[in-house]
C-alpha cells in the first residue's frame, strides 16, 4: 500500500474525531475536551485527505474517507454510546465497507 493510501487512511480514522468530539462536548465539563478534538480531528483530516489526493482521484479519496469516519463513527457509536445494533443498520455499515473496499480494489 502506497503513502497516499497511507494518508487516506489516517484522514478516514481522523475523521472520527470530531464527530466523537461534538458528542463528548455534549457532556456536562467535557466541552473543554471535546470540542478541541473535534478541530484537531477535522484540520488533521483535512490535511491527510489532501496529501493523499495527489495520487488518488478525488472521487475514490473522498467516498474511501468518508467511508472510513462513517463506519468508524458508527462502531464508536456502538461500543461506546450505547447506540443499538440492528441487523438492518449493521447491513448498512458493511455495504458501506464493502463499498470502501471495492473503491479500494478498483483503483
């Protein structure tokens, strides 16, 4: 795998953050916490998104990486929130793996 899919990925993971952070700031004292790590999780994404856009196109960068915040988000959800896991959202989130993926192989 090549750096810009290196970057891709970093930026997809970042990209978690900050909607992580916007939920954390939601918390009685956590805004101070919160909301400093959904700027740097947005301005770290942004930049990896745009390194890894010098060499994948645009279309398969940007749906791989808001794949990856998607599906990451949505595990955090889960695992941490509480959020349910229906069958029919977990279907969801694995089309939009297998999305990813098939960006991935298609490139």
């Amino acid at each position: 795998m090549g750096g810009a899919w290196t970057y891709l990925i970093l930026a997809g993971l970042c990209e978690v953050a900050w909607p992580v952070g916007l939920k954390m700031a939601q918390s009685p004292g956590r805004a101070a916490v919160g909301i400093p790590l959904a700027v740097v999780g947005m301005a770290l994404s942004g930049w990896l998104l745009f390194l890894a856009q010098k060499q994948i196109p645009i279309g398969t960068a940007y749906s791989v990486w808001t794949g990856i915040g998607a599906a990451g988000t949505f595990l955090l959800g889960v695992l941490v929130y509480g959020e349910g896991l229906g069958a029919v959202r977990l279907l969801g989130v694995v089309l939009v793996v297998l999305g990813v993926a098939t960006l991935k192989l298609g490139h």
